[in-house]
C-alpha cells in the first residue's frame, strides 16, 4: 500500500502544535501583564478637566487644606467637589481676567455648575464611603497620592481588588491621626505599625470584618 502522508507530515503537525500552544501562552501572557498595567489601571494618567486645576499650586504652595474644596470627606460618602462659589470666593480678587478662569466666570455669570471629569473613579458595583476612611485615620495621599506635587491631577494608585485588600487586611500601618489626614508627606518618629494599632483600638475598628465581600460589594 502507497504511502499517503510523507514522512515529514509528522514533524510538521507536531511543530504547528506547538507554534499554536506557544501563541496562546504568549497572548495569555500578553493579556495578564496588559490588565496588570498602567494603561488599564490609568495609574499616573492625568485626566483632562474645564479647568487646568493644579493642586501642587493651590494645596503646596498656597497650603489650602483639602477640606476647603471637598466639604463634605468627613460626613458623606462623597468627598463632595466645589462649587463654582468656592473657586470665586478667591478668584473674585486674584487672577480676575485670566483667560484658564474664564469657565469659572462663565459658570457663575450663567449659574451653571463646572462638570468636572472624574480621576479615581470606581467601578458601579463597588461601595465606598469617604467619611469612614477618612474618620478612620486613612490619608488623603494614602489613596490619591501626593496631589501636592500635581500639577495637572491623576490617578495615584491603580484601586485594583488587591490593593484594596492589602489595606484591609493590614490597616494599620496605614492609618495616621485625624489632624494629621489631609497631610502630604506625612511621616512620624514613632513605629508606624504601632501608632495604627493604637488607633484602631481608639476608633473601634473592627479588622475581623474589613475583608468580608459585603464590606465593598452591596
């Protein structure tokens, strides 16, 4: 009987095989280290707003408190954006014709709020409340990094699951005292690990729970 495939036929299905078996590895791999990226994350990617913002401006050179503009961290879920008012109650006297301002002016002249684009946005089926954290002893920088140091603001950490969870899991050597929260560079001479546990037992904090799934998913 003739010989229907030649002899080759063998090493060339095998090596097809494994070309195959090769690509799909490659793009798994390709895929695990593209969601793990910046790009996805948008880790560091600065978001455009109507305004040029700079908070290394108004928060490190001019030493305005966090709070001044986000009214409502410590009581609402939300940290709460300013209003128009908030913007002219000093650009009413200062930089009053310049020309980056003139949404501002606008926006007042024809009482209609700035839509500022959102920077550490999550997803919808994530619950998370400002005021706990916040109250809790968690930094502003903690979450959003050094806006200080920010011109134009983005994304400070990527607010992945596991990031999240590290916290969660540990909270204390991530937590500092209340008047220290919206402090930027914060540091202390004192074992951080140590100053945490003491303010987890000084705010009841319940770390036998932090890791539950209805903890951030409701």
């Amino acid at each position: 009987m003739p010989q229907i495939f030649p002899r080759s036929a063998d090493m060339w299905l095998r090596l097809a095989l494994l070309i195959l078996f090769g690509g799909l590895v490659g793009l798994l791999i390709v895929v695990m280290v593209l969601d793990r990226s910046d790009y996805i994350s948008r880790k560091g990617w600065v978001v455009r707003q109507p305004v040029p913002f700079s908070h290394e401006h108004h928060t490190g050179a001019l030493k305005i408190d966090c709070r001044y503009c986000h009214d409502s961290v410590e009581t609402s879920a939300v940290a709460g954006l300013p209003p128009t008012e908030t913007c002219m109650s000093c650009h009413s006297q200062i930089w009053t014709g310049a020309e980056m301002l003139a949404p501002v002016r606008q926006s007042l002249a024809e009482d209609k709020p700035l839509r500022w684009n959102r920077v550490a946005e999550l997803p919808d089926y994530v619950y998370f409340q400002h005021d706990v954290h916040v109250n809790a002893g968690v930094g502003c920088e903690t979450c959003h990094g050094q806006v200080d140091t920010m011109p134009l603001m983005y994304r400070g950490e990527a607010f992945t699951m596991s990031w999240c969870l590290d916290c969660h899991q540990d909270p204390a050597p991530r937590l500092r005292p209340r008047e220290a929260i919206t402090a930027m560079g914060w540091s202390t001479e004192l074992d951080r690990r140590e100053v945490g546990q003491q303010l987890v037992k000084a705010h009841h904090i319940d770390t036998r729970h932090l890791t539950h799934c209805y903890t951030c998913h409701r």
